[in-house]
C-alpha cells in the first residue's frame, strides 16, 4: 500500500519522472523534461570528445565494454552520434545532456561537469548495464529528454575509517566508483589512529612494522560487561605504491582523495612505533580498545620534525590541495604535567594548554601551506584561535561550522546528528552493534548545511558536506556497505541537488527512487540496508 501511494505521489508531484521503473536518478537532477520517445545504445553508436572530456569519454566506453560488451566506435565531431561538445556558459561541474531521437549531446564547461553527466547517463540504463562481462553484446533504449544540471555544494564528501578496522586497497576502489556513481567528489581516507597506522612512510618503516598491527581487539559495546577480547592479531596498510593505484583509480572517477594524518591526539600507534614522539617516553602498545587516549604527541622539536617528515612523505602521493591534519579529541593531561610543554607554554606566550594545541596545528599548516597545500581540521581546532588558513570540519554539531564561517574561515559540515553512519540507522533490535546515536535515512535526507544562524555573505564558506564512516564496530565490507546505502544516496542528493525545501513531499519522492535504484545497487554487487525509510530521528 505504501508503495503504491508512494508512486501516485511521485507521478504526481513530478510527472517528468513517470518511467519510474526505467528513470530513478540520484542524485535528482536540478531540472529533466521527458520527451516522447526513445534513443537506442548499440555498438553502431559513434563517439566524439574533446581532449578535455576525456576522463567522461573514457569512462563511457569503460562502462559499456564491462556491461554491455562493446564500445562507441569514436569518429569526427560531424558525423558522431553522441558528443561532447565544450560549453563555457555552464557552471562549474553542470552540464545538459540532450538525448533526442538522433543524437545524444553533451554540453559542460569543465572536465567533471562532462564526467557527471555520463553517470547521469548511466542511470539512465537499465541496472543490468552495471552488471560485468554479459555473454552477448547488448542494446539499450533510453527516454528522450533535456537534463540541466549542476551541483548545490562544491563539496560532497564520504569518508571512511580504515585505522580502526583495516580494509583493502580493492575494497577501497570500489568504495570511491559508488561515490563517482552518485556525483561525489571527495574521499576522506583516515589512515591513522591509535588503534593502527595504515600508511607507509619511508623513514619511519616502524609505523607500519608495528604500528599497523595491534595484539587483539575489544568486541562489544563501550559499556558490555563483561567486555570481550577476539584474541587475534590484527592490522594491514597500505603500501605507498598501492596509495598511488588508489588515487590513479581515484582521478578516473572524479574523485579528490583528502588523507588524514591524525594529530596532536589519536596517535597511540604512531607512539607505540615510536615511544620519543609520546610526552612519557614510555612503551605503549598499538591501542585495542575504542575511545580517547591520553597519549598523544608531545610538541617537542623531533615530533615536528618527525611529522614533516611523514607529511612530506604523504604530500606527493595525493594531488589534492587538502590535507587533514586531525585536531580531534587530544586530552591535555600529559601536556599539563610536561615541563617542557609548560615551559613552551611560557616562553611562546600561550594561555594554556589550549592555546599550545592552536600552536601545534599552526606549525602544522606553516608547513603545509609552504609545500602548497591547504590544511583541513575537525572542529577542536577552533578551541585556542583558528590556524589563518585552515578549513574546519564541524562534526560536534554545527556550531564550530557556523563560528569559523563568521571567521571568514572554508567549512564542510558533518555534524553527528545528520552525517555519522556509523549512528543506528534502524531501531530494530537486530540492527549489527553500532555506536550510539541514531541516524535514520530521512533524518539524514532533511539535513541543511547552511544554518539558519550565518546571512548570505557568510553561508558561501559552506563549502559543502560530507558523511563519515568510522569503523570500530564495523568489522568487514558487507557491514560498511550496509552503514553507508542507502544514507549515502540521501547524502548525495542533499549536497548535488540542495537540501530539501518541502521534506513531505521530497522525501517519498526520494524513496521512490531509493527502491528504484536498489536493482542498480544488486547489480553492482553492493550490499545495502532495505528497511525502515519512515523513520523520523
Ligand atoms: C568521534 S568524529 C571521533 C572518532 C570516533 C567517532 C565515533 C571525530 C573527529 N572523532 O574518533 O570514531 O567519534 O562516532
């Protein structure tokens, strides 16, 4: 019954979607009128791009020799059947895309505008079209229309843990192809955290030696008793070469690789590998339980050094102009009781332990900026003056985000409240264990990045919002895919097509489309949550 309501309001409210079962585009394009008719996908469609398009063009032709077994065959600009034509009246990463009964024309102004118009092109083929390597060459027929498009935010993130549980450069992979799927445009990989370091750095092999690798893991929620232990060793990372495959494959599908190198708190491993780093010297081990931990880096001349180094090291292998330095959750216990950080304290003029952070992260970014590169830090970094240059991630709601905007400072909102999928997304008793909070599809679908509190001039440093996946009770892919869909669709409709103006009727509309998109995620082999959509949060 609900499904059937759901379609009368979708016809409805959208007459131009009435193939539902054909059309169910998400992110929803800004504007799609329908025509009569159809254009038919065969191996006798020609292909021609500009050099500019060719990530679009070759994405193209990748997608339909895995799904339907051949390719465009490219030729002249004349004579193509489907074009790519360059476009300088579009904004920056829109697009139209006009598929008539005799051509298919793509107009974009920028690279990533023709790339995105190709994954709307994409969804316009059956789910079957997503499946690899089919026996026979097949053909598609795909509506007539006019799509004109653009996205709301420039920033339209996910991110994933991969220092609490560890998972393959493979898995990664496939991981950022379902965010190029959906028009988003960065990956936030955390490679490090106390519970293991996932990156190889030349001069440190330690870091991976030991650090990538902890005794045993606690199973079971913070406050289980008994809490139990799995007993097996546990780690993996990534080596520098497999980082490089990551971000070429990366760069192909439109996607900005952002890692994140943690500090001054969420180091254990790092000071596990290298007790020096620490403020006590002591050997620790690579943390096995969740939380905070007391031990981070100590702000002394070899930690910076040491951190120079590896970001040194990290900075070649990701062209994004982002790197995220951490900020988060650095208790300042040992601070308190290190002479050295006290008499740093003194001698720099600093108010407290606070402000000795706020002079961590800005010798952090010094660094940083003078290798060309921008820093991004969770919302802590505030707490003690903002670093001049850096971008804050709001996480512990929106408040951080709304007092760097009046600070004239970049933010990208991901507040717990709309954006941790790693929150309960069902309260059903047979929901895998997960962290606290609860962060149901429509509540994420009803997420607004720009708060009410900043005025115009101040929302246009909401660079856009991302989602984040922290994995301590996420132990295996399937699980990660089942946190992520199909929050992230919701995630990617609020950043590309803008927050919802009229939530009642936006949101069965959206889910419409959710269950239509579901073959396409089965055909991808992509494991996803299917129940519960009414859910308020
Ligand atoms: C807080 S979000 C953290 C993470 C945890 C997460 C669990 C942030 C900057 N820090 O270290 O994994 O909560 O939801």
């Amino acid at each position: 019954m609900r499904k059937i309501l759901f379609l009368f309001i979708f016809v409805m409210s959208a007459g131009m979607f009435s193939q539902s079962d054909q059309i169910a585009l998400i992110p929803k394009p800004q504007s799609l009128e329908l025509k009569k008719g159809t254009f038919k996908i065969d191996e006798n469609i020609t292909l021609y791009f500009e050099p500019e398009f060719e990530i679009a063009g070759n994405f193209l032709n990748d997608f339909l020799q895995n799904g339907a077994g051949f390719q465009l065959k490219k030729t002249s600009e004349k004579e193509a059947d489907l074009i790519f034509k360059k476009d300088v009246s579009q904004p920056s990463e829109g697009y139209i895309l006009v598929i008539s009964n005799s051509k298919i024309t793509i107009k974009a102004s920028d690279a990533s505008g023709a790339f995105y118009a190709v994954q709307t092109l994409r969804q316009l083929l059956p789910p079957q079209a997503e499946a690899k390597n089919p026996t026979k060459k097949q053909s598609f027929s795909i509506p007539q229309l006019t799509i004109t498009d653009y996205p709301k935010f420039q920033y339209r993130g996910m991110h994933l843990d991969c220092a609490r549980h560890f998972f393959d450069k493979e898995f990664v992979k496939k991981y950022i192809a379902n965010l190029a799927l959906l028009k988003m445009n960065y990956f936030h990989w955390h490679l490090t955290d106390d519970q293991g370091w996932r990156i190889e750095i030349k001069k440190y092999p330690e870091l991976t030696s030991k650090g990538a690798f902890r005794e045993e893991t606690l199973i079971g929620h913070y406050n289980d008793t008994p809490q139990k232990f799995d007993g097996k060793r546990y780690g993996g990372f990534y080596t520098q070469e497999d980082i490089k495959e990551v971000v070429a494959f990366a760069a192909k599908h439109n996607v900005t690789i952002i890692p994140e190198i943690e500090m001054p708190g969420h180091a254990q491993a790092a000071i596990s590998a290298y007790p020096e780093l620490g403020c006590t010297g002591t050997q620790i081990p690579v943390a096995t339980t969740w939380g905070v931990f007391e031990d981070i880096f100590c702000p002394k001349e070899e930690t910076f050094t040491f951190l120079e180094n590896v970001l040194s090291d990290v900075i070649p292998l990701f062209p994004s102009e982002y790197i995220h330095i951490g900020g988060d959750e650095a208790p300042k216990l040992q601070w308190k009781n290190c002479a050295h950080c006290q008499k740093l304290i003194k001698d720099k003029n600093l108010k407290d332990e606070h402000g000795l952070q706020s002079y961590f992260i800005q010798r952090i970014e010094k660094f940083v900026n003078s290798k060309g590169k921008k820093i991004i830090g969770w919302d802590e970094i505030l707490e003690g003056g903002l670093a001049p240059n850096a971008t804050v991630m709001s996480w512990r709601g929106m408040q951080g985000g709304i007092d760097a905007a009046k600070e004239k400072h970049d933010v990208i909102m991901t507040p717990t409240s709309h954006s941790y999928f790693d929150y309960y997304q069902s309260d059903n008793p047979d929901e895998p264990l997960a962290i606290g909070g609860f962060v149901p599809l429509k509540k994420v679908y009803s997420f607004n990045p720009i708060p009410k509190e900043l005025n115009a001039e101040e929302s246009k440093y909401i660079l856009g919002a991302q989602a984040n996946l922290w994995t301590e009770y996420i132990q295996n892919e399937k699980q990660v895919e089942y946190m992520v869909f199909p929050r992230i669709l919701a995630m990617s409709e609020v950043t590309w097509s803008g927050p919802s103006e009229n939530l009642e009727k936006d949101y069965p509309d959206f889910v419409t489309r959710v269950e239509a998109f579901m073959p396409r995620l089965d055909s991808l082999n992509i494991n996803y949550a299917n129940h519960l959509y009414e859910l308020e949060g």
